[in-house]
C-alpha cells in the first residue's frame, strides 16, 4: 500500500521523518562511529545521558538490540532476569537473551495496572545455591500497553533492588510517554536505574534506534556486545541527527497523542458493538465480535485506514495522526456498525 493519504494506526513505529528532520539528516556531521568519530552520533549519545539522568548512553539500531545488550551486560551465563509474562523482552523478542547469552528468563504474570508485584518478585528470587540459576536483574516496562507506571512505584523498585541485590532494568520504549503523562521528567523516572533503553522511532518519529542509557563503565561493556551482535554502525550520523531533533522536539507534543486517543476512545465507547475499551496514554483498547474482523478490517481498508484488526484490537496515536483523522476514523467505526 501507498503511504500516501493513508491514516496508519497500527503502531506508533509508522511514522515518518517530517521535512525538518529530514533536513537535518541531510546536513548532518559524520565520521565512523564504531572509531568514536562521528560528531553527531557523539552528540546524540550525550543527550541521551542528560535526559536520563545517566552518565552516559549508546545509540543503537533497534529497541530489541537495546533490551538485549543490557540484558548480557548485566547478566553472565547461567543468571536469571525476572521480568513480566507479556513483557516485550521476554514475549517479544525473540528469546534473545536465552538463545545467544544463556541467561534464563523467569516470567512472572503483570499486574492489571502494568506493574510487577514485588512480592511475586520477592517469590521468584532464587536462593544462593548451585542447583538454580543465579538471579541477577529484574526487568521492568514502562508504559506497558499504553499504562504508565507511577513515581512511588518506580522508587520501591529501586529500594526493592538495592535490599534483594538485584539490577534494575527499564524497557522504556515508551518511558517519554510515561514522562509526560505525568508531567514529569525522563530523568525523574530513571535516573536511579541501572540501565534503560529509550526507543526512538515509536512515538517521536525518529526512522531508526534505541538509545541504552547506564553508567561509563555499564556503556563501556555494552559497547563490546554491540559489535559482537553486528550493531557496529559507521557513518551513522545521517540517522543519529533525526534521534536528536526527536527528543529536542518531540517529547512535549506527545500530550496531542494522549489527547486524541482519550477523545476516539470516548467516541468507541458510544459504539455498543465494542466492548471492554480502555485508553492509555496514546494506546486504545477494546474487543470485537469476532464476526465483524474480517468485514470491518475491509471496510477500513478501503477508507484508507491501516489498522490491526482483531477480536482484541488496539489502536495507536502518534505524530502522523492529526485531530482531523480521529474525526475521520470515528466517522468511518460509527458508519461501519450503523450498516
């Protein structure tokens, strides 16, 4: 399908470079990055250690790569990371950390408001005996599934942590969603975290990259997985310069995302076809009869909407969804379910 004139709401992932960003890819500084000499790609990385509060961070090709190269710094063959049953690291990505570090994954089930309880934690730390693998890191997600994890929760697992002698890691794919729904800052919300990945190209409209944000001596292993895991880039300044006209100009305006998914998941809740709707930061939620998938995903196709559709369908918003397209995608759910 032709990108043009489409309204995609699939993913926050779709978004496409606008013709500032692109500008300042084609005008960016390089060098060789894996030599340290791009300008630009040096540049990102400092910014990414000042929003997060870390000392320092490493640019990345992809969010998985991130989540897997903090995973075998932390953990040695044989450890454990604890980490939620529907968790992207774990459910999503691959096996990675199980296939390529022998690093043995012990899911737990998520809360309903996207948290671990720390006291299933608590039963899954193995004891300091040679017949268990060795639990080593605790994994968490924030937002997951659009649910932002608050403050004084972020803070207990950090004390939680630090008393079980666990590391603490934050998949924080969408971490600046979580910053602004609450009115807070990224550094806030991670700075006493070991590590966490901050993905790019969801909802601030970077085409490509994580970055993984951790102590000097954290980043300077994680460099040494990099390269092993082919993540070396040379002149990746093109792609490093579009990361840092996202995070300099499009974590604030990530409230409009917010805002247009309260006001489709409001219009949905009119529509009694569609049950169990929940709207979280720029992620809406609901079921659909199963006999309606097929026809309705036809119908939006021909509306020129791209959509997941399923029995339990999700919706994104994000930058290349303006008011007038909710508008427009409400009128074509409200049309379909009249007929």
């Amino acid at each position: 399908m032709n990108s043009e004139n489409w309204i995609d709401i699939r993913s926050d992932t779709v978004t496409r470079p606008c013709k500032q960003m692109r500008k300042v890819m084609a005008e960016a500084e390089v060098g060789d990055a894996v030599y340290g000499d791009d300008p630009s790609v040096n540049q990102l990385q400092e910014l990414g250690a000042e929003i997060s509060g870390q000392e320092a961070s490493l640019y990345v090709c992809s969010g998985v790569q991130s989540n897997l190269i903090a995973l075998l710094t932390h953990c040695a063959r044989g450890d454990e990371y604890i980490v939620g049953q529907d968790a992207h690291t774990y459910k999503y990505e691959g096996g990675g950390a199980a296939v390529l570090g022998s690093i043995q994954p012990q899911p737990i089930e998520i809360s309903s408001d996207g948290s671990l309880d720390l006291n299933k934690v608590a039963s899954v730390i193995k004891e300091n005996d040679f017949h268990f693998a060795r639990s080593k890191l605790l994994s968490i997600e924030n937002t997951t599934s659009g649910k932002v994890l608050p403050q004084s929760y972020l803070n207990d697992a950090v004390i939680f942590c630090k008393k079980h002698q666990l590391k603490l890691h934050m998949d924080g794919a969408r971490v600046a969603n979580a910053a602004v729904a609450q009115n807070e800052t990224i550094s806030n919300l991670v700075s006493n975290f070991d590590s966490v990945s901050i993905c790019l190209s969801k909802g601030l409209g970077a085409p490509v990259g994580s970055l993984l944000c951790a102590s000097r001596d954290f980043i300077k292993e994680a460099k040494h997985w990099q390269k092993m895991l082919g993540g070396g880039m040379r002149q990746a300044g093109i792609i490093a310069a579009a990361g840092i006209y996202a995070l300099k100009n499009n974590i604030n305006r990530l409230s409009i995302d917010h805002e247009n998914a309260l006001i489709l998941s409001n219009a949905l809740k009119e529509i009694e076809s569609l049950q169990d709707i929940s709207v979280n930061t720029n992620i809406i939620k609901f079921s659909l009869p199963e006999d309606k998938v097929e026809s309705l995903n036809n119908f939006l196709i021909e509306k020129k909407i791209k959509a997941s559709v399923s029995s339990n369908m999700r919706i994104v918003t994000h930058l290349d969804v303006s008011s007038k397209n909710i508008e427009y995608i409400i009128d074509a759910f409200k049309i379909f379910f009249r007929t």
